[in-house]
C-alpha cells in the first residue's frame, strides 16, 4: 500500500488482503461500552505505527485500513489463543499464501481494550514491512468496524470512540462510507474529472502511501471516457507487497485534472496504475488534511488545511524498485531512457554516493537521499555488467502543466 522511497515513485504494497474462501472476521468487542481514547503514532516514511498492547506487553503494530489484523508468529508465542481455521490469502501484487486465522484473547489500544479479535498470522521470515519497519502486527478494518477513528495528521494523533459526539465533525464536510466483505473494509466514492468525468469506488486505505493509486481494470473505464491523461506507459515492476515483489506487467503513469473527495478539488493528480483489484486513496490524504472514518454511522469526513490543492509535481524518468534487496530499476518511463536501462538493472551510485552495500531497510526507512534535487548523476549496472551513466532531470510532464 505505499509510496515510499526517495523522490521517485517508489511503491511498497501493503494492501487489501483479499480471501478466496468465506473468513470470519467480525468477531470481537471491547470491554467498554462508551470508549474513547487518544493514540499518539509514529510517522515513518509515511507509514503509521502505533503502540499495542497484548497480555501486559508492548508492541509496535502499522495501523493500515486496507488490511485485517495480522500478528507475528512471535507474538502467539508468549500468549494463550485459539485457531479457528486456514486461509488462502492474495497480497495488492496477487501474490498467494496461505495464513492461519486465530482469536486474540485481548488486544489494548489506548486504554480501549479488545476480546476475542480474529487476526490472521504471519509465518513468513525476512519480510520487508515486519524488517524495516521493526512492527510485530497490523490493526486492521475488521477491529474498528464498530468505531468511529478520526486521525489528526498535525498532532500525530488517533482519536478511537463509539460515540460521534465526542467528536467535532461538519455534516458537510462527510460522504458515504461503505463497508466491504467480512474484513469491513472502508470505501468512498470519488469523482474525477478530464474532458468527461466519472465516479469511483475505492478503499480508504491508511497502509498505502501516496495519494492516489488506480487499478489498471478502472483505468481502462477512465482512459476511453477521456477522463485521465497518459504521460507514458512502460514494463516492469515497482510495487513491494507482503509477500514480495510484484511480476513484471506494462503499467501506466498518468495525470488526472481533477479529483474530488467530499466536494474538495485536488488538481493535477500523478498516479500510476497496478495490478490490484482496487483503487484506492492513500495515507498522502493526510498531508491535506484530517479524516474521519466513522464505521459506526457509515459516514467518511475530511477537513481539508487548505481550500485549493495542486499536487502537480516534476518527476523523473523511471521509477525504482527493489530486487533481491538491491535499489534497481523498476519502470522506465522516458523512452529516450529505454534503450540505455531496463527493469531490473541495479542502481550503484546517485551523486556519488555508492549504494551497493546499502541495507535494504537503508532505502525504505531513512531519509531521502534524493531529497528536492532537480538532477541526478546516476550509475546503473545493466545485465551484461556495463556500468551506464546517466542524467536525470524532474520535469513536468503532461499537457496540462
């Protein structure tokens, strides 16, 4: 689910995890009949990390929207639970694992405590997200599927209730919010404007990073109504998902004129298409503003900073991606790019600084080595081993610049 690396569109894929067989989900309650609590998180490289607590003791878990509960097989160690049954589970890449699904005896947010929450478990080793981002688990929709979550991006805080009037929130300022499958998976209606315009339903999704991420299934409904621009289409990869890296596929980089969430216009949207069943808008939402998702009422709220946003922005000519945790090429987007580098070629040095012995988690955690730089000197190392340099510049791509 995430834009997250440098300044190039890089995307590490945390998305709705869909299931191929009837789940059971909507288990759980809290102890509290009337609740509320403030969640102080972490901001890291866009991602949010909040505490948790499990028998006694704590825990960082990503705070993701887009996914169900999912804890480490370390956590199940050290407590008493009780599996239910196996899943067959399909990563944002369509990547398959099967996960066993268990009942958390209770699980502390705050000083809101759950029973009995259903939470998929993670057996896997050497997983980027659990790595680089030091997180033992997932809050997912299906624990908040009987609250109302108000995250305020400028505090850094996460307001959990069931009761809306504890909250202060402007009835025009809200839009349907529509509850999906037994994972209560949030979605919203959008609107989106070109020559012609036209409506989406996408996921509301806190794990993804960016602002605006459209499936190459509604892409196709959107390009032949004139809704969105092609800036460049290209093969290759650069979607990281829970279980890995997504298949090479031809993807598109795109510019939108107008999109329209709760009667607020952001101009100028850059977006690139992929392989999920999904839409969806991103965690780049709070960079604009503060959200209300009210699971309780079924009403989505967002009080914009400011009243005109244009999220026009210079790019570069490829996109990165990691490959067998090397920085390596991950889509070519300029064509006069295309005959000197291709998807996976590896990137060795940007601005003389080398990147070979760089650790994977060095690229999706720290800094920005990019940071505003309008030009880069970039050495690639292509399949037969030549060493190719070359210049990048961020422009402005599009006709509507």
């Amino acid at each position: 689910m995430y834009r997250i690396l440098l300044s190039i569109c890089f995307y590490l894929s945390l998305t709705t995890l869909i299931y191929a067989q009837k789940s059971y989900f909507k288990t759980g309650k809290t102890t509290s009949k009337n609740y509320y609590t403030e969640i102080e998180y972490e901001n890291v490289r866009d991602k949010i990390i909040i505490p948790v607590s499990i028998n006694g003791k704590s825990y960082r878990f990503l705070f993701d929207t887009g996914a169900p509960n999912l804890v480490s097989k370390e956590i199940l160690s050290s407590i008493n639970f009780k599996k239910s049954r196996s899943l067959s589970v399909t990563d944002a890449n369509q990547k398959k694992q099967r996960m066993d699904l268990v009942s958390l005896p209770n699980l502390t947010i705050g000083n809101v405590t759950f029973k009995n929450t259903s939470a998929l478990v993670f057996n896997g080793k050497d997983n980027l997200v659990f790595d680089c981002f030091e997180v033992d688990g997932i809050i997912g929709s299906n624990l908040l599927r009987k609250s109302i979550v108000k995250i305020n991006s400028k505090k850094q805080i996460i307001i959990l209730t069931n009761d809306v009037k504890k909250l202060t929130l402007k009835k025009e300022h809200a839009s349907k919010l529509t509850l999906v499958g037994n994972q209560s998976s949030p979605y919203i209606y959008i609107k989106l404007k070109g020559e012609h315009s036209g409506n989406e339903n996408l996921l509301l999704d806190t794990g993804a990073s960016g602002f605006y991420d459209l499936s190459k299934n509604n892409y196709k409904v959107l390009q032949e109504k004139k809704i969105v621009e092609v800036i460049s289409k290209a093969n290759g990869s650069s979607s990281v998902g829970m279980f890995g890296v997504a298949e090479k596929s031809e993807q598109y980089r795109l510019k939108i004129p107008e999109l329209i969430i709760n009667n607020q216009v952001f101009q100028n949207v850059i977006t690139t298409t992929g392989d999920d069943n999904n839409s969806r808008i991103g965690s780049d939402i709070l960079k604009y503003g503060n959200i209300t998702l009210d699971f309780v009422n079924k009403l989505f709220y967002l009080d914009v900073f400011e009243t005109e946003n244009d999220l026009n922005e210079k790019l570069y000519g490829f996109s990165p991606t990691i490959v067998n945790n090397k920085l390596t090429v991950g889509f070519v987007w300029e064509d006069t790019l295309k005959d000197q580098i291709e998807f996976g070629d590896e990137i060795i040095e940007i601005d003389g600084v080398n990147f070979q012995n760089k650790e994977v988690c060095d690229f999706l955690v720290k800094p920005s080595v990019f940071g505003q730089k309008e030009r880069l000197n970039v050495k690639i190392k292509n399949k037969t081993g030549e060493i190719v340099n070359i210049i990048l510049k961020k422009e402005y791509y599009g006709e509507r610049n």
